[in-house]
C-alpha cells in the first residue's frame, strides 16, 4: 500500500491525515450453540439455534496514519478480539473494518514455532508467515538474532532454548515484521528485565517509525508513554477516548478503588489509634488470604536486608513500633502483604511473602539476619515469642520504580530530593491561605466537582493543595535551585482516627515522557536506622482531624522542564497500606533555567575539590 | 431459478474458485516453504531424517510386491496386448488410493489442528489444506517411481509410451480433485467436528468399495453399481488405464474425473472462501 511518509527529526511528514484504521458500528458477538449439530441445524433450516455471547458493541473508531493507540481495559473486556477483528483472524458480527494498508499482529509469541526445529528455520517459517518476503528475511535474519542476542545457539533445535530464550527469539521475529499497522498484544513481557527493556524500545522505535499501531496492554504506564490515544474498553464498548494521561488515569483510579473493594478486610484492620494491637493480628489474618504471587528478585533483596532490622530488633526481645508487632497474638510467619506502592503510575505493588520464625534463630532462613549482632535500642518492653508480622510497603517503597516493572533502562532515575517535610495543625497561622477558602480553591483548580479525577477511598481527603515559592506566594513556576514548598491540606472523614498518621506521597513525572523523576514521602523510613525510629520522627507523630503536611525542597535540582507531579495520602505506616486518596497528574510544575539549562534531569549537589596530583 | 440468478451463482462461484488460486499462487514461496516444513515435519530430528519419506513407500512397495506374486494367487487376469502382470494392475490401484487416503485424513485437521495460527496470523489459510497434498504425492511419487521402473522391467520397455502420455494430464487431474477435497474437509471439519470420524469409517472400506483389488466384473452383478457410486472409481479406473493397460482408453470414466475435479475444487474453494472468517469463532 502507501509506503511510510518519511520522518524528519520524530515529526512526520507526508499526507497530513489518512485514515489508517476505520471501525464502523462493530460489534462482535460469539456464537454458543449447546449441541454440536445445531449449527448445522441451523444452517440448513435458517432458524436460530444460538445463543450470543456479546464481547464487543457498537465499537466506532477511526485511527489516522501515524496514531499510536493504547489500549485499556479489564480482563475479559474485549481488548484481544478487537485486534483480532482487525487483524482479520475474526469476522465481525456487524458493522464494517476498513484497514488501510498491511497489518502485522503480534497477538500471541511463538505461534507456528516448532519446538524440533532450529532457532533459524523457525525465524525464517515465521517471518515468510507473517508475510515477510523472502528477501526481506534474509536482509533482516542477522539482526533478528542479535536482538535476540542468540547469535551462537540459533542454529540448535528450539527446544534447548531455555523458555527466555524462546521468549526472545519469537519476539525478535515477530517485531522484525515491516507493515503499515501493527497490533500488539502484551507481547512486551518477555525475558528477563534487560530484554525487557529493550523489547519495549523496540515498540518504542516501531511506534515512532511512522506506522500506525495499536497496543494493547495492562501496563497503564507504558501506554501513558508509547500511545498518543488511548480508549477504555469496558464491557465491550468504548467508555473512554481521549488522551492517554486521562483515560489511563481514569482507568487507574477504577482499578484501585476495585482492589480496595476486594481488599475490603485489609483497609478495615487499619484500625484506630487506640488499637494498634488488634490492628496486626488483623492484617496477618487478611495477608494469609491474599493470593501471593512471586517478589521479582529487586523486592526479595529489600525484604532480606529488612529482614536484617527486623531480627536485629527481636533479638533484643522487644519490638519497636516500628514494626508494628506488639501484637500479644502469636502469629505464624513474617507474612510481605499487597500494597499499593506506586502512586504515580497507579499501578499496583506486587504481593511479597517472606516467611521468618523471630523466635528460633536457627530455623530462620536468612543467615544473615541470624548473625546480624545485637542492637542497642531505646526498646524497652514487650515478649516477641510470637513471628513477626510485617507489611511490605516500607519497603518497597524504598525504590517504587524499580519495584514495579518499569523496564525502561532509564526509568530507574529516580532522584531523592532533599526534602524537609513537617507536619503541624491545620490551622497553623503561618499559612492563611491553606484554609480552603473559595478563592484558594480556584486557584488550584481543587473543587468538589472535580472529585471523580481523584481516586479516594472516602477515609481522608485532600483540602488543599499549594506549590509555594520562598516567599509563600503560590505558583506552578519555580526556578533552577530556588525554594519549592508543597503544602496540603488534609481532613479525616471517618469517625474515629485511624492508628497511623496521615502522611503524603508525590511523584514528579516529566512531562515530554512522563518517565519519573522524583518520588518521596512521608511513609518510607530511609535507613534501617530509621526503621526503628520510625514513630519518632515529629513528621509521623502527628495525630488530628485535620492536618496540614508541608514539605520543603530546597534547592530545587530539576532541570528546566515541565513536570507532571502526582499527589497522594497515605497513612504513615511501614507496613502495608492503601492510600487514603490520590490524584496522578494533579497539575504541571513549570522550572525554569537558572542561568544555563542543565543537560539533564536532575542536578547534584556536589562538592568539588581540584588540587595538586599528589595524594 | 431464472437465468440471471444461474449466472449470478456462477460468478460468485467463479470469484471464490479465483480468490483461491490466487491466494496460492500470489504465495506460491511461503507455500514452497511449508511444503518443505511438511515433507521434513514428520522424520525432523529422526536419525535419518527425510531419509525415511524414501525408505517409508519403497518398503511398502516392497512388502506389496512380495504379497503378490509369493504369497497371494491373484485373480486379476491379465490383458492380452499388456504384458503386464497382476502385480501392476494392483499397485496401480493402491497407489492412488493411498495418496487419496492420506489426502483425506490429514486434511482434515489441516485448519483444526493450526488454530493458533489461524487465530494469531493474518495468513492464507488456504494454505493450510493445500500443503497437505505435499505428504501423499511425495509418497506416491516415489511409489510410482517403483512402480514405472518394475512395469518397464517386466514389460520390457513396452508401455513406456502411454505413461509419458497419460501421466501428466491425469496427475493434473488428481491434483485438482485432491485439492478440493482438501478445501471442503478442512473447513468443514472447523464446524462439524464429526466430519473426521466419517472419513475414517470411509477410508478404511474405500480399499474394499473400489475396484482396486479386483477387476470390476469379478464381483457380483448386484453390487456392483456401489463401485459406480464413488468418484474415486473413476479416478482409480484412469491411473489402471495409464499404468496397467497402457493406454488412454475408458474415455467415459476420465470425463466423469475430470467433472469431479472441477466439482470438487469449485465447491471446496466456495465453501473455504466463505466459511474461513468464521474459523476464529468455532476454535
């Protein structure tokens, strides 16, 4: 069909707009018959012998060349026989698909791989199936392979591949596929975390390359940084078009309150202050329930070193609050519970379990942990013969980016600012303008009628929320190394106090890529150290119906750009927790250049010596 | 019916029937390739490899062979003006039917048993029935292969002739016939999952239904219309006529193959062409 319009610095050029993909009215509905020969039946006698299983209504959906469309959606919601129904492999039911141009689907890895064959005959069968001419394989064989990094192995059987590698290889090949669509279905979960990350700059590349592509994937953050469109699809239609930062936003935010329904029991054993005791036994009941995926090997080797200060602490035969586990119960295991750990991208931390006897050393199955000496502490009092119950979150938030599978290689730069968060009453007199008075809302854009952009779950609210300069004065504008004071405003809606205070989480996302620049919070106890002091820092230990959070950073070491920042409560609380409310993308931060613009994001504090060569 | 709706269903059938040939010859290399795929599937990482699509049929033959002129007294009474014995008239029955059998079977789990690919490619499906054939005429390539070389030696060289003549038009018609048997068994198979059973049932007293292990008139009279009533006779009656009696005779029983053919490939290209976009709901 129409070749790629050339591209010129990431702009494209050519025809400004051709409609690649065009749905009209389709809907799409699978035909279940009860008996094998009704179908027959049916198609002799004309009558209906069916019934319809409806996954796709009334979809209506024009894509034009060179849109990337991410697609969202629950399982089951009819993401997959979309692309099917464009890529032709279904027929729909009703309603017209006009595809402009040759397709590639990479619905599913590994289709038509015969595990006898070598890894190149496989390459080769596949891409000439996918439509690939034989020249063209020959032309792009090698850097298949390299991609795949199987360069010495690709002519042995695919079935001595480990399933990494398999994995790999049927990802090289079907990516390598030139077309004017490309659909994509999750196919980005291949191998281990560097093929990871170069399977997604693949679809990166391909996604700029000028096609059209349609992308279907549960990783809201992906699609927030390949797609320049998003739809929902909920129930087999459309329930959101527009684009990706808003609908992956209002997707999240579903999806959260939806884990905080299921984990109903969890929120509930939050507790209030007077019954913090209570409180863990509770939370160890609900943890054993929770279906426990694997802890990729990043998180297990957070859990071992917090394991490490968790045994030196019951070594000392007394549990800092810290932990949480004062609980009179005798628990049977450390038990790592799901948590909701990164703010934002919304997605959801990975279940962790870690079993660990406290009271026998010997049978703990972290060594180092056993010979870790005692610590002296101001702890004073309680019997740890029971196991330990501690939540995840402490730790995992110690690194939210790396914990989640974000695979991009440079998603990890993640910088720690220096931040001074304070907590004091609400109606403190140093701020008049944190009272939510009307004029202050405006001013943010905070009002009650734009709630439903916020997730909450109805436990706190977010009154206010002010970026402020040196001077106090309100602004989304800072510079270079200046002064950038957040202050929010927060209120508890439930009746009673809960055990843990209200603390607060931002996240700064850049804005030309949203890729995450800087997350900090109030919950995550930077040291071991801290851990055990965890209560004692004036930031956590305050308790109130309302509150005010303030947080100080000075300087500002981001680079001149616009930033995305995302702001969330969270009680203060090492172990798990969900928060209390959120909202991603709350508004842009603008920092200017001071002086020169910094090649990078972020800039260092540095202490600088240059001398004699000498010592 | 009026004329005009005739002419209308022959169009549409003409269009499929099209739609077909060109979807195989537009990917005539990818075909190429599966083919290659096919013969090598079977025998891939066996010791000898495709070494055993040349040992498989030359044994059968062999054993055959054996059967027939040692072990049974046939009654196939031979021509005069042939020269050929009892041995040839079978072996030019059986080898048809085995590629007709193998055609049958294996066809019709050629779309079935690739629902991945049919789900997750866009792809010719017709391929899928078509590279079927590859199997069976590669087995009874070299079959016939044995078959020219052991006719020529007891023959001595006389009906050499008629092979060249006969053997390419009526290979083209085998193809044809097979072709769209092929179509019509692998779609028909995706919607009645029974169709496979049939065809077992058929292929196992097709060797006994069909004259290939005795001469049409050497059984009784009242049953005979049954051999009549399957295409396939027709076919077997050609190959007998080309290898065993040498010649291009028995004109009636090429025309009523050569309709077969046409029949059954315009049908079965119909029928795949309409039905393939609904294989995705039914695997």
């Amino acid at each position: 069909m129409t070749a790629t319009p050339p591209i010129v610095h990431g702009l494209q050029v050519g025809p400004p707009l051709e409609v690649a993909i065009c749905l009209d009215g389709v809907s799409k509905a699978y035909k279940l018959y009860d008996r094998p020969f009704s179908f027959l039946k049916e198609a002799l006698t004309g009558r209906s012998y069916h019934r319809d299983k409806i996954v796709l209504s009334d979809i209506s959906l024009t894509l034009q060349r060179g849109e990337i469309l991410g697609i969202i959606g629950r399982n089951g919601a009819g993401k997959s026989t979309l692309l099917k129904l464009i890529a032709g492999t279904l027929a729909p039911s009703a309603g017209d698909i006009a595809v402009n141009g040759r397709v590639a689907a990479i619905l599913e890895l590994g289709t038509g791989f015969n595990p006898n064959y070598s890894g190149r005959d496989n390459v080769i069968l596949s891409a000439l199936m996918r439509g690939m001419s034989e020249e063209a394989v020959r032309r792009k064989f090698d850097s298949i392979v390299a991609f795949a990094g199987l360069e010495g192995v690709i002519d042995e059987p695919f079935h001595t591949y480990s399933s990494g590698m398999q994995a790999r290889l049927a990802f090289a090949a079907a990516t390598a596929v030139e077309a004017d669509v490309i659909l994509i279905d999750e196919a980005l979960a291949a191998g281990d975390v560097r093929f990871a990350a170069r399977s997604l700059r693949r679809i990166h590349d391909i996604c700029q390359s000028g096609v059209t592509a349609l992308f279907v994937s549960h990783t809201t953050y992906h699609v927030m940084q390949l797609c320049t469109r998003a739809i929902w699809i909920d129930d087999g239609r459309i329930r959101m078009d527009g684009a990706p930062i808003d609908v992956t936003r209002a997707y999240d935010y579903e999806m959260l309150d939806a884990i905080a329904r299921d984990n109903g029991r969890t929120s509930a054993s939050l507790g209030t202050k007077g019954d913090r005791r209570s409180g863990s036994s509770a939370m160890s009941e609900a943890s054993v329930e929770a279906p426990v995926p694997a802890l990729e090997t990043a998180g297990l080797e957070r859990l071992l070193n917090s394991a490490h200060a968790l045994k030196s602490a019951a070594d000392e035969s007394e549990v800092p609050r810290a932990i949480g586990a004062q609980s009179p119960v005798q628990v049977e295991a450390v038990v790592l519970e799901p948590a909701l750990v990164e703010l934002a991208t919304g997605q959801v931390g990975r279940c962790a379990e870690a079993e660990l006897a406290a009271d026998a050393p010997e049978r703990l199955r972290l060594k180092e942990a056993v010979q870790e000496p005692a610590r002296p502490g101001n702890l004073s009092r309680g019997q740890s013969n029971g196991k330990l119950v501690v939540g995840e979150t402490a730790l995992a938030t110690c690194a939210p980016f790396s914990l989640t599978p974000s695979v991009l290689e440079s998603s990890d730069a993640c910088a720690a600012p220096k931040a001074t968060l304070k907590e004091s009453t609400f109606e403190s007199p140093v701020d008049a303008i944190m009272r939510p008075t009307a004029t202050a809302k405006d001013k943010v854009g905070f009002a009650e009628g734009k709630r439903n952009t916020r997730f909450s779950t109805g436990q706190y609210r977010m009154l206010d929320i002010a970026f402020l300069d040196r001077a106090g004065r309100r602004t989304h504008t800072f510079r270079f190394g200046e002064t950038l004071r957040l202050v929010v405003g927060y209120e508890c809606l439930m009746p009673e106090l809960p055990e843990y205070s209200c603390g607060l989480a931002a996240a700064f996302r850049r804005t030309t890529d949203f890729e995450p620049v800087m997350y900090f919070n109030t919950n995550y106890p930077h040291s071991n150290e801290e851990l055990l002091r965890y209560f004692d820092a004036p930031f956590r230990n305050y308790f109130g119906r309302t509150g005010r959070i303030e947080a100080v950073i000075d300087p500002l070491q981001l680079r001149a750009g616009e930033y995305h920042v995302s702001l969330g409560l969270l009680p203060n609380q090492p172990g798990p927790h969900e928060f209390y409310e959120f909202e991603r993308a709350y508004c842009c931060i603008n920092v200017l250049a001071n002086g020169f613009d910094e090649p990078s994001v972020f800039y260092p504090i540095v202490q600088w010596t240059n001398g004699p060569l000498e010592n | 019916m009026t004329f005009g709706g005739n002419s209308m269903i022959l169009t549409t059938y003409a269009k499929s029937t099209g739609e077909c040939i060109r979807a195989i010859t537009t990917h005539r290399r990818l075909l190429l390739a599966l083919i290659k795929r096919e013969l090598s599937d079977e025998y891939v990482s066996h010791g000898l490899s495709i070494g055993w699509t040349f040992i498989h049929p030359l044994i059968l033959m062999l054993v055959y062979l054996f059967l027939f002129t040692e072990v049974f007294v046939t009654r196939v009474t031979v021509i005069p003006g042939s020269g050929a014995n009892a041995v040839v008239y079978l072996l030019s029955g059986i080898i048809p039917w085995l590629a007709i059998s193998q055609v049958m079977s294996r066809s019709a789990m050629s779309v079935v048993g690739n629902g991945a690919i049919v789900k997750q490619m866009s792809f010719p499906l017709e391929l899928l029935p078509i590279k079927t054939l590859a199997g069976p005429f590669m087995f009874a390539g070299i079959s016939l292969v044995f078959l020219i070389v052991y006719g020529l030696w007891i023959t001595r060289g006389s009906i050499l002739p008629a092979y060249l003549l006969g053997l390419p038009p009526l290979v083209i018609i085998t193809s044809m016939q097979l072709a769209g048997l092929a179509l019509l068994l692998g779609c028909l198979q995706v919607f009645v999952r029974d169709l496979k059973e049939f065809v077992n049932v058929f292929l196992t007293i097709g060797l006994f239904i069909h004259p290939i292990l005795y001469l049409p008139n050497a059984i009784p009279a009242a049953v005979r219309p049954i051999i009549y009533l399957s295409p396939f006779s027709y076919l077997i009656f050609c190959w007998q006529n080309v290898l065993f009696y040498g010649e291009v005779g028995w004109i009636w029983a090429w025309v009523v193959s050569v309709a077969f053919a046409v029949i059954f490939f315009v049908l079965g290209a119909r029928i795949f062409v309409v039905t393939k976009n609904h294989f995705g709901d039914f695997l």
